[in-house]
C-alpha cells in the first residue's frame, strides 16, 4: 500500500499496464533497470507510473527521487503528468535537466567543500558572454579565421573527461582552446553548462563522502532519454548506481541517439542494459503509429526490431514527393498541398496535428515564409526562433496557460506553478519569506486571469512584479535571464511574436491552431498526424562525405522523423541543394533510395 494517499492516482492507470508485458515489468522491477523503448511505445507513461510508484511504496519523505532528463521540455511534460497523477516537484523530487541536477544537488551543496576550482557563488555565464570569450580565446590562439567551432571545442570537452589521458592531448588544438577559454571564464568569476557536468562528474568522481549524501536525499534515479545525455552522465550514474547504493530506472531507444556531435554515445545505454545486475526490459508495441508507418520506419533504419502497431487496422499514408524547384518549391508544396489535404482528410484535426520538419534553422527561414504567405500561424522550434526554452520562460508559458483559460481545469495546477517558483531559488529563505511569496504569486496570477489580453503585457506584469526582483537576486539564473529579455524583446512592439495572445503564448509548445516548425533534432519525442519532412536531398540530409559513424547517426535522425507521424508522412526532395558556391546536383537522400527499394522487396511500396 502507498504510503501517502495523494500519490495513490498512479494505482488506477497502472492497472492499464495488464496488457502490456513490456510495461508492466518496467513497473514492477525491483532493483537496477533498463527500458528500451521504441518510438511511441508509451515510455514516458512507463516512466512516469514507475516514479510515481517509487515515491508512494518506496521511499518516505523527506528521502525521494531525482528525474533527470535530456532537454527542459522533456523535464517539462514529465512535470504536467506528475501532477495529474497528484505530485510535483518537491524538495524530495527533483525533474529537470542533467545540468539542473549537478548545479542543484551536487555543485551548490557540496562544491565549495571539495575544494572545487570553481568561482562561488555560482554565477552562470549567459550565451552572450560564453560566445565572446570563447571568440576572444580562440582568436587568440589560432587568429581570427581558425577552422574550429564552439561545438568541436564542447565535444571534446564533454567527451574527454580525464585531461591527464591520451585522448585529451590527441587533439591538441582543441584541448588548448578548451583551457584558455576557461582560464577567461574563471578571471571572468563565471561558470557556464558544461562546466556544471563536468565537474559534477569529478565531485562523483574523486569525492567518496559524497555517494551516501547523494543516496540519503536521493535513494532512487531515474534517467529519461539516456541514449542522448553523454559520458559524464553515464559516469555519474554508474557511480551513483553501482557503488552509492541508488537504485537507477532508465529509459532510452539506442535508434534514436542523434546527438553525437554534442558528445553523447546512445552505445552507454546498449552497455548499462547488458550488465547482469540490471533488469533489461524491451517495449515493442507502438501505440502511436500506423502499422504501415511503423513497418516502413524499420525498414529505414535497416534493422528488424520486432515492433509491432498496437491497431493493425489503421490507413497510414506515406508519400516520396519530388518537388523541380528546390527548397523553396518543397515548402511552397507543403503549404499550398499537403497541409489542405490533411486537414480536410480527418474531422477535427488541426494545424497543431501537423508538423514541418527540416535539417537546420536556414531550411526553417524558408519553411516559415512560406507558411506566412499562406496565412498559417505557427510555432518555431530551432536555434532562429526568438527565445530559448529555459526553465523560467517554460514556466512563464505555463503561467500563461494557466491565467489564459488553465485555471478553470487545474491545467497546469496552480500549485505546481507555486512549487516551482521556490525552486528557482538557490538560497533557502524563511518559511514566512516562502509562505508570502507564495500569496503574492497567487493573488498576481489571478489578477491577470484573461483569455485574450496580450502576452507582452502579462509578461510585463510578471516581470514588474516578482520575477526582476529574482533574476537580480540568483546569479546562477543569468543565462535564464538572458531568455527573458529575449522574450521580452519578441512580444514587444515590431518584435517576431508582437501579435501573440496569452493563450498562444501558453500554447508555444503545442498549440492546435498553430502549425508546428521543427528541425528534426527538436522532434524528438514528439508525435503528429501529419509530419511533412523537407530537404531530403544529398547534400542535406546526409551531408556530402560522412563518415560511417556520421551516416548512422544522420540515418537515425531520418528514422526519428518518420517515427513522429501518427497517419501520414510525405517525403519531399528535388535532387539537388542550394550552396554559397552554387546548386549542387547530387540527387536525393539515399536514405529514399534504400527505404523506396526495401518497401518494394517487402510489398509495402
């Protein structure tokens, strides 16, 4: 029996697991596991029920749990569906992102006790000032027009955790540039992200003492999306694991490991599941897709993986749509074609069911101006849109839903939304201090209630309020700052989201009556009716000349694609792309090529 009675919502939806065999031994495991799981095949309900279950029968407060996460949008709806079930984030529960956790839980209690070279308090560099000092080090060492970039310089970083190894020297112009630019963050008193895992791995690490502390706060961990969090991750948890007595749940696809140029090696999973101390558990049944979409993704990644549509009987439509006039004719299709056609092909679907995905934030520019001229509303995921999804303009979003219609519904809760506020502090203050911010929120939220006011002036009067007054008092927030005012920016007058509402604003991450623009990396763990996918020409996706590793990884990243699609997916190429040195007539993606041939061979073309 649950030891506390609010947790016990999880109960009625875990008798759902009965028919899932898969499911139901990832939630009844007992020591140590690892789920695989396919695309669509529930992992996140998996996830969600096994930590519900953990906190209500397996630990009692104040101990809990810590949820670690790949992204602020994956720590993000794990959050919302916590609270359906009757928890938040608490002191004892901890869902956020890998940097979240080392800053949180490692760096800040004990960093500065293990002697740590690092600057305290804590102050997080921004974007803007990472990406002058890592120019002005860089220029310094190789001048001005050196050939490597920020991202070699953050994997090598990230993958080569002992600098006194072999594979750190290697390459010796990055490791150098690497150590000058953290020389200029330190004389700068800043940390910045990588900083947070790297020396959150060596305080795990070289540090014994702090394993039982970590334990006593945390016995259970659980690690969504391992196959993208990379080698100090792994590391921490196989220490945390395996020689602090913490017992871990992780949930990954290996198919779906697309981020190696950051560092991260979906194999760690592959290893952490084969152990013979851990539980390995295999989810099959895609509950997602169409038969035809889930046997056809298969047969894009080249491997069987017996994965099985758990509604044999669905239509799917899979299109391969050659398109003379480039990107730009690509996008003008999608807009003036497809989209019409899918929305007229299901009662009740809307723009938000639909989703354009492309390779970069250039093919973005040319996708978003042709859903513009077609009069489509939409919602921008990659690295041109005006801000980026932080903790705080997440939870501004969702204050947002909330005062925009979400109060009436308890969606999200309100005192989620209060919760999570607290933990923006990283300072403890007094229970009266806590108690009357918590009034104030309160009493500001409900002023603001209104379906239809303008976002810049709710944003505005958050701001005004309480938020400045926090920004201002949390040096570790500065990059989360930086966002802000960038948001602000956007909802101010002749700014990118000037028009926007609150409701849409609380809808940024899913609206249904907003078209959703997305690079294929920002698809991931999403699903759609509809998924449109752009640029599927050689010289884009792949690029020219991979290696093997780069083309397996670019072949995942296909393969994410398609399996975001619920009853359509069309393909669109032109067999050529657009360069600074000209047109380049290479054909189309051969990913199109061997998945149109094994479609023949099979009899599913």
């Amino acid at each position: 029996m649950p030891w506390r009675s609010v947790s016990a919502a999880y109960l009625g939806q875990a008798a759902d697991l009965v028919g899932n065999p898969g499911q139901l031994a990832a939630y009844d495991s007992t020591g140590h596991c690892v789920v695989l799981a396919g695309p669509g095949s529930g992992k996140t309900k998996t996830l969600v029920l096994k930590l519900a279950r953990s906190l209500a029968e397996d630990v009692r407060a104040p101990r809990g749990a810590a949820c670690i996460t790949y992204s602020q949008e994956c720590a993000r709806e794990l959050t919302r569906r916590l609270e359906r079930l009757g928890l938040r984030e608490a002191s004892n529960l901890f869902i956020g992102t890998v940097h979240g956790f080392c800053l949180r839980h490692l760096l800040m209690p004990y960093g500065r006790l293990a002697n740590l070279p690092l600057p305290f308090p804590l102050t997080m560099a921004t974007q803007r000032e990472s990406d002058a000092l890592l120019k002005r080090s860089g220029d310094q060492l190789f001048g001005v027009h050196h050939p490597w970039k920020p991202i070699d310089l953050g994997r090598h970083r990230r993958s080569v955790l002992d600098r006194a190894a072999g594979d750190w020297v290697a390459e010796a112009e990055l490791a150098a540039w690497t150590e000058a630019y953290e020389a200029e963050l330190r004389r700068a008193g800043l940390i910045d992200f990588d900083d947070l895992i790297v020396f959150g791995q060596r305080l795990i690490a070289e540090h014994d003492w702090v394993l039982p502390l970590v334990q006593a706060k945390f016995p259970v961990l659980v690690v969504d999306e391992y196959q993208d969090l990379g080698v100090a991750l792994d590391r921490i948890v196989r220490r945390l694991a395996f020689e602090g007595d913490v017992r871990l749940f992780a949930v990954g696809d290996p198919d779906q490991s697309i981020y190696g140029f950051t560092g991260a090696d979906g194999g760690l999973l592959t290893d952490l599941a084969n152990r013979g101390d851990v539980e390995r558990v295999q989810l099959q049944l895609n509950y997602r897709s169409a038969a035809r979409i889930v046997s056809t993704s298969e047969l894009a990644l080249g491997e069987s993986r017996g994965y099985q549509a758990s509604d044999q009987a669905r239509q799917a439509v899979i299109a391969f749509v050659h398109c003379e006039s480039g990107l730009e004719g690509q996008a003008a299709h999608a807009v003036a074609e497809i989209i019409p056609a899918a929305l007229a092909a299901k009662p009740g679907r809307n723009l938000g069911d639909i989703a354009v995905l492309y390779k970069d934030y250039r093919a973005g520019n040319i996708v978003a101006e042709a859903a513009t001229s077609a009069g489509y509303d939409y919602v921008r995921v990659d690295t041109a849109a005006p801000y980026r999804k932080v903790a705080l303009t997440s939870w501004i979003e969702d204050c947002a839903t909330w005062c925009a219609g979400g109060w009436r519904e308890g969606r999200p809760q309100l005192r989620g939304l209060l919760d999570r506020w607290h933990g923006f502090r990283r300072t403890r203050v007094r229970e009266t201090q806590a108690r009357d911010e918590a009034q104030r929120l309160t009493a500001l939220l409900w002023s603001l209630r209104d379906d239809a006011a303008p976002a810049r002036g709710f944003v505005a009067a958050i701001r005004a309020a309480m938020l400045d007054s926090l920004m201002a008092a949390e040096p570790s927030l500065a990059d989360q700052r930086e966002q802000v005012t960038r948001m602000t920016a956007a909802l101010a007058e002749g700014g990118a989201l000037a028009a926007l509402d609150m409701a849409s604003l609380g809808g940024r991450d899913g609206s249904p009556l907003h078209l959703n623009l997305l690079t294929l990396h920002s698809a991931k763990g999403c699903e759609y009716d509809v998924v449109i996918m752009v640029g599927l020409d050689l010289g884009s996706l792949p690029w020219l000349n991979e290696t093997p590793a780069k083309l397996r990884e670019s072949r995942r990243l296909f393969y994410v694609g398609l399996t975001r699609a619920r009853d359509e997916v069309h393909m669109l190429y032109s067999g050529f792309v657009d360069t600074p040195r000209g047109r380049m007539y290479r054909g189309r993606s051969p990913f199109l090529d061997e998945l149109e041939a094994r479609m023949a061979t099979a009899g599913t073309a």
